[in-house]
C-alpha cells in the first residue's frame, strides 16, 4: 500500500514529536548521537524548503489552470493567494535559514563526536 504525500508529511511530524519525546525523556549519551541527530535534522530542514518551494508551484499551477475558487467565507481568492505566497516565501526564508544553522551545529559537533567517542569505539577504530 503506498501512503500519499499528506501522510509523508503526517509520518515525518509523528517522527520529529517522537524524536523530542524521545529528547526530553532521555537525553543523549554520547556526542556522536548528537551529530547524528543534527545530521538528520539538516537534512530534513533543507528538505522543508524544498517541499515549500513545490507546494508553491503546485499551488501556482492550479490557480494557473482556474482549479482554485474561495470557499464559504467568500474572501476574494486574489487575497488569499497573496497571504499564501507571501507566508510561503517567507516559510522557505525560515526553514533555509534552519538548514544554514544546524549545519554549523553539525559542523561543531562532528569535532566532539569524533574526540569523545565511547571507549568500545575508540578500541574498535583502533583495531
């Protein structure tokens, strides 16, 4: 059975709730899985701008079609994509920057994770 992008979208929000329990109830042993955890984290931030960026243009290909109308408040559809683009763009700014953060983060703890390894690392490394 394949899962639709609503339910990717559901699944990767369920993973990051997940991850933060998982934070706040146990913490992080070793430096290591704090880089990797950034790893993932920059990955998924730089994914968020590009899944902004196509929900924009998808978005912009339905209103180019005529396939988007106003619903029951009637507010003018011209106001609404505004609001919509303008909030997108300005998503895409946030989750960039996020993506140049934690980089830098990631970059920084790469250097504690590899000096402050647990022993049975360092031995196998050694090896």
């Amino acid at each position: 059975m394949s899962e639709n992008i609503e339910q990717h979208a559901e699944g990767a929000a369920r993973s990051l709730n997940e991850l933060v329990a998982d934070l706040q109830n146990r913490g992080i042993e070793y430096p290591l899985e704090a880089y990797r955890i950034l790893s993932y984290l920059t990955r998924a931030a730089g994914e968020m701008r590009t899944a902004l960026e196509l929900i924009g243009t998808s978005v912009q290909g339905l209103q180019d079609k005529g396939l988007l109308m106003s619903d029951f408040r009637g507010e003018p559809l011209d106001e609404v994509l505004r609001r919509f683009t303008e909030s997108s763009v300005a998503a895409q700014g946030l989750a960039g920057g996020l993506n140049d953060t934690l980089s830098k983060a990631y970059s920084a703890a790469g250097h504690l994770a590899y000096n402050e390894t647990p022993e049975e690392h360092q031995s196998a490394a050694g090896n």
